[in-house]
C-alpha cells in the first residue's frame, strides 16, 4: 500500500477532505454465526442506475468489514437527523451496536426501520481503496422517506441542513 507524500500534510489532507459534507450512513449485515455486525460511514454514493449500483467505503480495520465480505449481503441506512445516537454507537467497539433503534430483517440483512432511505445490496465489487476499502454494491431493494431531514457531516462534526422557507 502507497503512503502518502512527504509533500503532503495528513492533517491537512483530513481538513480538505472534511470540508464536503455528507451524509452519514450504517452498513450492516450478518457475520458467518449469524451475529449482527454493522459500522458507521460517510463514505457512501451512487455510482449507477443501470445496473443499480452504489459504493460505501469501511475503513480497513472496521471489525465489521470481515463479516460483510464473507456474507456477500448488506444493507445501507441512511440517517436522518434524529439518529445521532445511532451513528455514534455503530462508531464504537465492544457494545450492542443494535441496541438502539428499531431494526428489522429485510432480505436477510438488519435495516433501520426508521432511516431515511435503506438499500439491500449483495457485494457487486470490492476495490482497493488505500486504508479503506471500497465495497460495491447491488441495490436489490430499497425504500426511501424523502421528508425527514438528513444527518450530515462537516469538518468532524454532525450537522444540519437550514432550507429557507
């Protein structure tokens, strides 16, 4: 794996980057025993409607990451404003990640009853991508509730949108 360049400041390089906003989004599925594993990202984003494509990137060491792979089938929840407490929980190790929110089995993989969009995918792809890896995924299934309002991330720090009226 390539290190970054002399030239270039790491802390620099996190500022820059932090300064797109994004959503914030669970990824979550089953471990090989059938144990619940999922992990808090923002790295997430279409990439087709032809085939139905979308990518989320889990850091490397993720303890998730392993399961996710091996199970083939994920699903992506996207977060709405009221669910802080949720991204900060899948963000920790060694604690009930899904003690939080009401979750159900939606083909074969946990979904956040409440989020404001889910997508049931099966792993299309997984690319190198430096410390992260990039999981591509198949939408299979989806559903979407466009009128709550979106966690988003800034500059390492949760935010939300003003919309004047």
């Amino acid at each position: 794996m390539d290190h970054v360049s002399p030239d270039i400041d790491q802390r620099a390089l996190r500022d820059a980057f932090g300064a797109f906003a994004t959503g914030v989004t669970i990824v979550a599925g089953h471990g090989p025993d059938g144990t619940r594993v999922g992990l808090t990202a923002n790295s997430f984003t279409s990439v087709s409607l032809d085939p139905p494509l979308l990518l989320v990137c889990p850091a490397r060491g993720a303890s998730a990451l392993p399961a996710l792979r091996t199970a083939g089938r994920f699903a992506v929840n996207v977060l709405t404003l009221d669910q802080q407490e949720i991204a900060d929980r899948f963000a920790k190790r060694g604690i009930d990640r899904f003690a939080v929110g009401g979750w159900s089995e939606w083909h074969g993989v946990p979904v956040l009853d409440d989020a404001m969009a889910s997508f049931v995918c099966d792993l299309h792809a997984e690319l190198d991508g430096g410390d992260h890896a990039i999981l591509v995924g198949r939408v299979l299934a989806l559903r979407s509730h466009p009128e709550a309002e979106p966690l988003l991330y800034l500059r390492g720090r949760y935010r939300q949108m003003h919309v004047p009226r």
